[in-house]
C-alpha cells in the first residue's frame, strides 16, 4: 500500500507537525517550502522581500473520519511595485479561513 503524499494537498507548503486536539479533529501545522519565493498577492510576481508573518487558522476537507485543520504562515511581502501585500497562496482565497477544496466540497 503507498503511502498518502500530504505535499500535493497544498502546493509551496510542507507539513511540519501535527497533533489531534479532540476525538475526531486533526491539526497540521505548515511551513513555507525555503526553495521557493513568495509571490505577491495582486501582480503575482516572485518578491524575496518578507515584511512579516501571521498564522491563519484554516479549515480543510476531512481526512477520513478526521477534521483536518491547518496552522498555515501567512506572510506580508514588500512588493516593488504594489506595496506591502499579503502573498499569494494558491489554495486559499484571500483572507479566508477555508481551503478551495473544502469550498468546492460543500
């Protein structure tokens, strides 16, 4: 039997840790990949210059019979061009605390 790959659920993310807080609720805790640049959330461009960070609580599909909920780093890059923006993560609408994936499943 192959194992599950958690990397494809969330693209640009590794997952660090985990725990499971109540009977069926599983928390994973992410971290930005090293190897690649964030990209700023309104031209989309690469931008090396990290302003800061926010841990954002995010809610995705079930695992099985598990809730799954994310502790997934945000950060605020320094855009040349657009200013200071939050980056842009492809699997999560801005400012939401819910994954596409949960979005499309409900």
């Amino acid at each position: 039997m192959n194992p599950i790959d958690l990397a494809t659920f969330w693209p640009g993310y590794a997952v660090v840790a985990s725990s499971q807080h109540a009977e069926n609720t599983l928390t994973l805790i992410l971290e930005p990949l090293a190897s690649e640049l964030p990209r700023c959330g309104r031209c989309l461009e690469p931008i090396p210059l990290i302003h800061d960070r926010r841990v954002r609580d995010v809610r995705d599909r079930d695992l099985f019979d598990q809730r799954v909920q994310l502790q997934v780093p945000v950060r605020r890059v320094d855009c040349l061009s657009c200013g200071r923006v939050p980056e842009r993560v492809d699997w999560l609408e801005p400012a939401s605390r819910l994954t596409q994936r949960l979005r499309a499943w409900v």
